[in-house]
C-alpha cells in the first residue's frame, strides 16, 4: 500500500452508530498536535481491522465482536526504535509517536531531536523510554 506524503495523523478508532448516524473520533492529541484543525473538512481513509488469519495464534479475532476493545500497545519494554521528538510534555519531556499514533515519552529531548530510544515501561495509553543514542548532525 502506498501511503501519501500529505498524510496528516495516523490512529486507530472505531466506528460508532450515532443518532442514526455513524463518527469516527478523532483523539484530542491530534488536534493538539496542530496537523489537523477542528472545523476543518479532511479526507478520511479507513482500512479494515486484521482478519484472523492476520492475528497472532490463539488470540482472539478483534474485529470479530462488536464493540471490541482497541488493539493492545504496538511496543513493549526492550524495544528500540529511531524517532524524531514531535512536542515536549508539560513536565519537559520529550513526545514522539510509533505505529497507530501511540505516545511515547523520552526524557531529556527536545523538539525536532532525532533519537535511538529503548522502551522502559509500557502503559495501555503510552509508554516511557531512555534515550540509547542520538543523531548527530554534520555541516
């Protein structure tokens, strides 16, 4: 799948039936973020939710039951990744995002920062991480 350069914000939501109508939510991160813009028309691509042959063995389908939970965190506690810090947090740290717009937060970064991360602690919302390397930048 080819994925455009002009994509704004990336997640995971359902789709909820609402007085005979049916919304897609967007997470108040995202407008925060300052990608998108509340008020404003934006297209929306939806993709289906992984069929069974696609989950892990032994795990139960989640787009086979109505009003299914979300997917669990897409890191856990050892993994490393290379990201660029997106914000800094109210308490000063560092925020990036990994696969489905999921938060994580890495101390004593700044804005812009291109980082070698390993996950530390992983919450059902966001998980925690510890700067391994950083990108140094030659001129």
């Amino acid at each position: 799948m080819e994925i455009s350069d002009r994509l704004r914000c990336l997640y995971s939501a359902d789709v909820e039936e609402r007085d005979g109508e049916y919304v897609v939510d967007v997470p108040a991160h995202e407008i925060q973020l300052g990608d998108i813009e509340a008020g404003e028309t934006y297209r929306i691509a939806l993709l289906p939710a992984p069929s069974t042959s696609e989950t892990e063995p032994n795990t139960p389908d989640a787009s086979a039951s109505p009003g299914r939970s979300p997917p669990g965190p897409p890191v856990e506690e050892g993994d490393q990744r290379d990201v660029e810090i997106e914000d800094i947090g109210e308490q000063g740290d560092g925020i990036t995002r990994v696969e489905r717009g999921f938060v994580v937060i890495v101390p004593d970064t700044n804005i812009g920062e291109r980082v070698a991360i390993e996950i530390t602690d992983v919450r059902e919302n966001v998980a925690f991480a510890d700067v391994v390397s950083r990108e140094t930048y030659f001129e």
